[in-house]
C-alpha cells in the first residue's frame, strides 16, 4: 500500500501553515493538486487579501477535490489558529449566529485552502457594519442560450451608465459564463436599498439594450437569449466569487480582473491558476485602488423612485 505523502510546511508572513495531502488532485482534468493551489493564491496573495479584506466570507470546500462532493461553509472549519479572525453574523431566518471567515492577512487564506477551499464567497460589507454594503455588484449572468459577445455587449453598456453616472466601475470575469462589475460605495444604506438601486440601473440597462437584457426576477420568465442583471447580488448574505478566486471547474479557471479595454479580447477560459501568477506578476492588482473611487447611490435611489412612481414593482425580498 502506497504511504501517504507527506505534509509540508508553508511559511506566509510571518505565519507557518502545514499543508496535509499536498499531492491530492483537486483538478482532474488538468492533474492540478492541493499544493497547485496553496501556490496559486501564494502568487495573487494582494490582490485575494484586496478582494476579501475584513469581509465576511462563505468558503466553497471540496474535502475530496472537485471529484468528490462540494461544501458551502459559512461558520469557520474546527481547527483554526488563534490568529485567523472571524466576524460573526446573525441570520435571522434560522435565528442562529455563525462565525464566518474575515480575512486580514494572506495566511487566513492559505489555511482556509488546507481545509480545502476552492472558492471565496464575500459579503459586500465590512465588519465593521455588516448591515451596510461598502460594494455594489453588477452580475452580468448569461442566458442558457447567451454567448460570451452577448456579455461583452453589456458590459460596454454598464461601462457606458457608470460614466454617465460619475462612477468608476472595476470589472473582472466570473470564472464561469459571466461578467462581474464592481463598484465601492459609501456605506451609508442598508441591503434593501443597495439593492433597490441596483434594480434601478438593471433596469436602465435593460431600457438601452431590450434585445439583449432582462431584469425579470423568475427564470421561467426570462427569454433564454436575454441575459440577466442580476440585482439580486446585492441582497444580504448573497455572495459571489471574489476577484482572484479560483472556481470549482475542471481547468481551474479563476475570477479575474481585467481592464475596460480588455473586454472584447478576454477570454475567461484563458484565465486559470496556471496563467494568471503570470499575468498578476506583469500588471498587479487591477481592483487595488478601488477604495479610492467611492460612488453615492443617490441618482440610483432617484431612478428607483422615479420607476416606482411609473409603477414598477419591486421584486420581493429574498429569503436569507
């Protein structure tokens, strides 16, 4: 019987994290192991810690690589040092608190990777207050019978919005068929609000571009070739991958930055943990000064309230 590969120690900073299983294949299709991975996020290590910084964060695991089953994991693995930090939340629906992962530093990361994490989920709130984003997220989600230009379309349109509207918008790839669009804004409203005016701008792209874009909340009320806005990323405790995450997909591909200018030429299939080292070692952190480019939702809270007044109907709140 073939021994077990032996641990191996990852100094981060000025934490030392033990890596057990280091050659178990986490990637089949490429053979990427549990090491390839601790490796990758060692390489992008400021631009996740940017990403993930005091949020609270919901981990994809994958105690068996992507073969075996999938873990969506709020509350922090048994096991942590004392030196990983937690923030905890409070979720109503179950009437229960969980203490989720808020990263500081690089080593949180690298131990959340040896209890098996894939993906990052987090919050678009700080610790700080976690009632009151500081981030609003514009997910370009494709249609079942979309193509990637249909993204690229729409993306050109958000870009279009966001500068009439003064606000300096931050895009990065899914990792899967999408485009995310962040924005950092003033932590001066609740969920209910961001979201609200998030619907708003859905729906104003959705006025330029009927053809290609729907704000309808069900499924089965969407065309198959519209894609979605989806507004509802900014509901609480509604999270999606982090900027530099990897995704559990069989090439290992990663949710990545890209600049404006980039978006008719960039593949998300070409960006997985075995390109994007190279490409964060050449142009850094594309998201790194997002918290210098603060956005008030006012005129998305004034379209909201002109499209009520025209008697649009806001969705139900969804459940948490």
């Amino acid at each position: 019987m073939p021994s077990k590969p032996p641990a191996v120690e990852i100094e981060v900073d000025n934490r030392v994290v033990r890596i057990s299983n280091p050659d178990r294949v986490y990637f089949p299709e490429s053979g990427a192991t549990k090491l390839d991975l601790v490796e990758y996020y060692l390489a992008v290590g400021p631009g996740i810690v940017n990403a993930l910084f005091e949020r609270p964060c919901m981990l994809h695991r994958f105690p068996k690589g992507l073969a075996g089953d999938k873990v969506h994991q709020k509350r922090l693995p048994n096991g942590a040092p004392p030196w990983v930090e937690t923030v905890q939340l409070h979720f109503p629906r179950w009437n229960r608190t969980a203490d989720e992962l808020c990263v500081t530093e690089l080593g949180s990361v690298i131990w959340a990777v040896q209890m098996s994490t894939v993906e990052f989920h987090p919050w678009n709130s700080r610790r700080e207050d976690t009632e009151v984003p500081d981030e609003w997220r514009i997910d370009l989600d494709p249609g079942p019978l979309s193509d990637y230009d249909q993204v690229r379309r729409v993306a050109h349109v958000v870009h279009e919005v966001l500068d009439e509207l003064g606000a300096v918008g931050y895009p990065k790839t899914s990792g899967s068929k999408g485009m995310h669009v962040y924005v950092r804004i003033r932590p001066e409203h609740g969920f209910k609000q961001v979201r609200r005016g998030a619907l708003a701008f859905a729906r104003e792209i959705e006025r330029r571009m009927p053809d290609d874009v729907t704000t309808q909340w069900w499924k089965k009320d969407r065309d198959p070739h519209h894609l979605f806005v989806d507004y509802n990323q900014n509901a609480r405790d509604h999270t999606i991958a982090a900027a530099y995450s990897v995704r559990g997909l069989p090439d290992a591909r990663v949710s990545t930055p890209i600049r404006w200018d980039e978006v008719d030429d960039a593949d998300p299939h070409d960006f997985t943990i075995f390109t994007v080292p190279a490409r964060f070692a050449e142009l850094g952190d594309l998201h790194a000064d997002i918290d210098d480019q603060v956005f008030d939702i006012t005129p998305l809270l004034e379209w909201a309230a002109r499209d009520e007044a025209a008697g649009a109907e806001a969705p139900a709140e969804p459940e948490e």
